[in-house]
C-alpha cells in the first residue's frame, strides 16, 4: 500500500484529512500510526487495469463501493458490487478487487480475534429496510442508512452513509461515544462549491476543530461532541465508520451519549 497521509492534528479528539478521494491503487488513509486511534483504519481500493489482491490478516474488513462497479472475491466466491454496497470480510482471508468501472472502494477495517462469515448488503435492500430512516426534523433532518451494522455479525467494523436534506445540520444534537466506540467521517459528493462544516469540541466554549469539509475529506473523531453542517441550498453527506472498542460488546450503533445541554430537547435517530 501507498504511504499515509498526513493530518491536521487537534490533540487526542479529532484529525482532518483532506482530498484522501485522490489516487489510484490500494492505500491505507488513517491508522494508529498517523492518528488517536487505536482500532479504526481507513483505506482506499482504486484498482487501474488490473485487479488488487492482498490478505486481511489480523484485521477484519468492510469493503464499501463508493462509486463506480466491481467484483470482490473472498472465501472462495465472487461477489458484485455497486454503489453504496458492502461486503464484510472476516480476518485471514485473501481477497481480490477487480474494476468493471471506475470502482472506488472504501476499506474500513479494525483487529479482530475472532471469525466470522462473508456477508453481502446491497443498499438496495438497505433503503428498503428499517436500515434505512428518516432522521430529525427540519433544520437537522437527515436520511440515515446502516449499511454494515448489527445486521451482519462481526468482533468492531460497522459502516453506512447519511444524506442531510438541503441546508441542515446531521448529527444534531451533538453526541459522542469514545468509551464505547471510535468513529471516522468520509465526506463525499460534496463537489466545490459545495462544503459543510464539522465541528468537535469537548469544551462547548472551546472548539477543537471548526472546518470546511467537501468530497474526499475525512475526519478522525477520537473523542468529543461532533456534528456537521450543510452550506444553504446544499446537502452533507458522509459515510461514517466505526469500530468498536470492545469486541461484540460495544458493537451496538444506537448507544451514544447526547451533549448535556441538547440532551431530551432533540431526537438523534
């Protein structure tokens, strides 16, 4: 894989990544080597000509189409993927990307111990399930979808992606969970003009980061309050990625902890 990028750092809470959209082949974005975390490792699979193939190795891994279509073999059988799917690869496993045009596959990934079975989600079945919500209330309104969550068994990783209606906040009212889980934001669709801005704080006084994001951007959320921001006339969008600090046991998307001073006055989910 490529070298890492490189951050702009805000202490032990929150890193931002810029245009990490940019470039081909297998590279490996955020790790615990150039960010807080500790678990949670972002990578991007962008095959040329010809296919990536690599071993998962300690980690295990959900593969998620951002654009673009492909083939992904793992454990013996091929799988087909467009945009918004993902496959959930277990630890151990050799595995083949191949593009049959413009794939573009985000790799969450995380150490696991244990194994478990290869599974597919198309995120049509996830738009057409209760994965798939309607969010909040105008001017936080939002489309949330849990791609890979508690539908698929698994030791950490868990992905989706979220679409805020024009304008509106997301992630609203700020909330956090770095006991329980730690949390990677990739913005995308997002093309200039279009931005949002992320913020993450643990001082509601003191802002850690205040920062334009837009398509490729990704921030590494460690700790603090987070939430994010259409520009007017626009949406935010962004594929979040978790990985669970305990195995299995904080594995559970809906347990956060809401900013005391919003808690009760608003509905997250």
């Amino acid at each position: 894989m490529d070298g890492l990028f490189a951050p702009r750092d805000n202490g032990d809470l929150c890193s931002v990544y810029r245009a990490t959209h940019e470039g081909t082949g297998r590279r490996r974005i955020i790790d615990e080597t150039n960010s807080d975390m500790e678990f949670l490792r972002y990578g991007r699979i962008v095959p040329d000509s010809a296919p990536i193939a690599f071993n998962t190795g300690e980690e295990e891994m959900a593969l998620f189409c951002l654009g673009g279509s492909g083939t992904i073999a793992a454990a013996g059988e091929t799988y087909t993927l467009g945009k918004y799917d993902a496959l959930y690869v277990p630890r151990d496993t050799a595995v083949e990307v191949a593009s049959t045009g413009g794939f573009d596959v985000c790799e969450v990934a995380a150490p696991a111990t244990r194994s478990y079975p290869v599974a597919l989600v198309r995120f049509a079945d996830v738009q057409a399930s209760e994965l798939s919500k309607k969010a909040g209330f105008p001017p936080y309104a939002r489309t949330l979808n849990i791609v890979i969550g508690e539908n698929v068994p698994a030791a950490r990783v868990m992905c989706g992606v979220t679409f805020s209606e024009d304008g509106n906040w997301t992630s609203w009212p700020p909330h956090e969970h770095a006991v329980e889980k730690e949390e990677i934001y990739l913005y995308v669709e997002m093309p200039e003009p279009q931005f949002g801005l992320h913020l993450n704080y643990v001082n509601f006084h003191d802002m850690a980061m205040t920062t334009p994001v837009r398509t490729g951007d990704a921030v590494s959320i460690k700790n603090g309050y987070h939430t994010n921001v259409a520009a007017p006339g626009t949406r935010i969008a962004f594929v979040w990625m978790m990985a669970a600090v305990r195995e299995e046991a904080d594995r559970v998307f809906s347990v956060v902890h809401v900013q005391p001073e919003f808690d009760g006055k608003f509905k997250l989910f």
